[in-house]
C-alpha cells in the first residue's frame, strides 16, 4: 500500500520474530560461525539458520516458551495472510468494474 512506500520491506518485519525475551551473548560469535558455516542468525537472510538463530539468541529459553513462540508465529502468519485475502477481495469490486467499463467502451 502506499502508506508505505519508501519504507524498505525488511524494516517492516519484527526486530523479535519469536516474540518472546532474548538472552543474548552466551556463545562466542567465532564458535557459531565455526559451527554454522556460510549460515547467518540474521532470520532475513537467504543462508539462516534457524538453529544458530535459537543458540545465539534463546540458549536458555525453556521449552514451555519456544512451544508459546510457536504459537505467536502462526498468529503473525495467520494476520498476514487474513491481511492479504481481505486487500485482494477488496480489490475484486474495482476490478470487476474496470473490467466491466473496459467491456462497454468495447462494445
């Protein structure tokens, strides 16, 4: 939407995706990248890595609160793509119309 343009998409994506608190610094950067080679923690790279991603950031997360992240994923899937069904049936009256007026002016 217009609303915004000129924003880079990858600002708009959570700084916190898991949506539960962060514990980071319990690993040596060096370690990780021995362990996860060519991989990234960074969620909006092509090479993530999910495990590194977890390591790095919620070593210490309890499995009650991972399984809660899971949860919080699939709400923010769930509203984007609720979000994008209703932009495109929204959509659908205008096109219908174009179409609709494209058809007279033809005929």
């Amino acid at each position: 939407t217009d609303r915004n343009k000129g924003i880079p998409p990858l600002s708009l994506r959570p700084a916190n995706p898991l949506g539960i608190e962060i514990d980071k610094g319990r690993f040596p950067q060096k370690d990780l990248e021995a362990l996860f080679p060519g991989m990234s923690a960074d969620f909006t790279s092509e090479n993530f890595s999910a495990a590194w991603y977890l390591i790095e950031n919620h070593s210490t997360t309890s499995f009650d609160q991972l399984k809660m992240a899971v949860m919080n994923l699939k709400k923010q899937a769930n509203k984007k793509n609720e979000g994008s069904l209703a932009y495109v049936k929204g959509g659908l009256s205008t096109f219908f119309e174009a179409q609709d007026a494209l058809s007279a002016i033809h005929q």
